[in-house]
C-alpha cells in the first residue's frame, strides 16, 4: 500500500539536518476509493492522484508541542522509552498535537503525561522545522513553562524525568530539543545582563 520516496541527504543522520518531509511513505491506493495512485502536476507541484474519484492528496505536516521547564537553573527532560524512536536518548517534554487539540495544551497535557508536573505556559520559546522522517514531527512548537503541581515520575512514553545543569545535559534525542535548549539558554543569559 506505500512505497517509500527516496531523497538524497546530505548527511547520514537526517534528524541532525533537520529535514522536512524525509523518508515518508507514499501511497499507492485511493484513501477514499482504493483505486490505485499516480503522480499529477497539482497546485504548483507533482502530487498523488487518483484518476477513480479525482482526489487529489495533500500531504500535510505534523505537527508537535512541547515546553522548556526550568526550576533553580535546571532544565527538565525525559528519556525516551520503549517504543519510541531515539530510544533511551533524552528530550523536552513534547508529543504530537491531536486533531482536536490546540498545540498549547498539547505541551501542558504531554508534560504532565511523561513527567506527572501540571505546568502553566509562559510563551513561547521557538517554532523549530523537524526531520519529518521516523515518526518524527514536520515541526515542533516549544513553550516555556513554569510548574504549578504534581510530584515528578516518569509515565507515558519516557522512562525516566528529571532536571539537568544546562552545561550537563545526557544525550539528546534530536537536533529539535538541541535547539530549543540553545534557544532557552540565550533567553536566559539575556535576562541576567
């Protein structure tokens, strides 16, 4: 039913490049009539189609939310678990924005999920393009949050959550959290001048 698009990196580690759109899968066959797909100039560019019904496929980005939390000059991160790409690897708290949801209460519901910390957001912090490949989210909108309950402990999809040094991180999942944290670390020396 899919068939991989093969696109030339110019790295070996897509995530590291921050690409968009990388690696996905392409349909075959109709999302709404199962007749089989081919390719058509559409809206300014080549596009799935499908000659049966005349549809023709958009494909959109996904898109994730996530929020920096600082407490006494500590960041909180998780670590990836089980059944997570990046696997053991660390990361803000962050997960992809649901149809129904706004991407602001995407990141408060994710923090509280993969840390157990009810987090009030503070604004935002970044809008940063992803890799787009291997479940990875087209772009990620980061918040900053400050904690306003719960008891710190992993759940959801991390296996552990805890605060870090900004100049003692663990290894980090993505080029995303990377940037986030550089972002969040050049806020924070612009306000102490």
């Amino acid at each position: 039913m899919y068939r991989e698009r093969k696109i030339a990196l110019t790295s070996a580690d897509p995530y590291e490049e921050g690409l968009s759109m990388a690696g996905y899968p392409e349909l075959n066959f109709c999302p709404q009539c199962g007749g089989p797909l081919e390719d058509r100039e559409a809206y300014g560019r080549v596009r799935r189609y499908c000659p049966a019904c005349d549809l023709i496929i958009f494909r959109d980005p996904k898109v994730a939310a996530g929020v920096v939390v600082e407490e006494e000059g500590r960041v909180l991160l998780i670590q990836r678990g089980e059944h997570t790409i990046r696997q053991g690897l660390w990361s803000i708290p962050a997960g992809f924005v649901e149809y129904d949801e706004d991407p602001a209460t995407t990141a408060v519901r994710e923090c509280r999920e993969e840390t157990g910390l009810e987090v009030e957001l503070t604004g935002l912090l970044d809008v940063i393009p992803g890799g787009g490949s291997k479940g990875e989210a087209s772009f990620l909108i980061v918040y900053q949050g400050r904690i306003t309950g719960g008891r710190l402990a992993a759940g959801d999809d991390a296996d552990r959550a805890g605060f870090f040094p900004p100049d003692d991180l663990p290894p980090l999942a993505f080029g995303s959290t990377r940037r986030a944290l550089e972002r969040w670390r050049r806020q924070r020396r612009c306000e102490e001048e």
